[in-house]
C-alpha cells in the first residue's frame, strides 16, 4: 500500500510571481520590500541580488526614491498618479512626483502602448 501525502494549498504569499502578479513594489529598509499586487499587499524579506534582478530586469520603472512600477501593469499616467486598474481606485495607484512624470512617461511609452 502507497502512503499519499497531500499537499497543503500554499498561499498567495508563496504562490505570487513579482513580474506577472505584482503592480508595484516599494523597497524598506534591510531589504524588506513591500509588493503590491491586484488583491494583495505582500511584505517580504528579498536578499540584495534578487532586488537588483528585478530592478535592472528593465520591467520595473523607478518613479520615487524607493518605489519601482511594473511596465507591464500600468494603464495610466495622469496629474501625479500612475493607475493599474481602470477604476483607478486610491488602492492601485501610486503617486509620481509632477517634475519625474513627464520622464516616467517616456519610459512607459518605450516599453508599451497606454493611454495617458
């Protein structure tokens, strides 16, 4: 007779990928990043290199001193705000700074279409 351990279900925190999931991350201090994400808001410790990858990755775009948005994800940027979902609820946009918007955009626009 086989014993059959099933698996627990694991949760979204083990389950999320950061370039397909994630809307944006913000990076703490002692490398705890907080990543934001459709449903979800994740605190999680990430080791120096991993950071690095995805910040040089070229999917993430710097918007604040420690604040990098997902390309991918972003659907607008308009008066300050870069919005991810089309009701551009207070919970899924992240404030970028009037005088860095105008180069956030350019860098946006690079890596695809979407209205502004």
């Amino acid at each position: 007779m086989m014993n059959v351990v099933a698996e627990e279900p694991r949760s979204t925190y083990e389950n999320f990928e950061v370039e397909k999931d994630i809307y944006y991350f913000k990076v703490g201090k002692a490398g705890l990043v907080s990543f934001h994400g459709r449903n979800y808001n994740i605190k999680k410790s990430v080791p120096t290199e991993q950071l690095n990858r995805y910040i040089s990755s070229g999917q993430f775009v710097k918007v604040s001193s420690n604040c990098y948005v997902n390309a991918g994800k972003v659907l607008s940027v308009t008066d300050g705000l870069i919005c991810f979902d089309r009701s551009c609820s207070e919970t899924k946009q992240v404030h970028v700074p009037k005088w860095r918007q105008h180069g956030v955009k350019n860098l946006l626009s690079a890596r695809k279409p979407m209205a502004m």
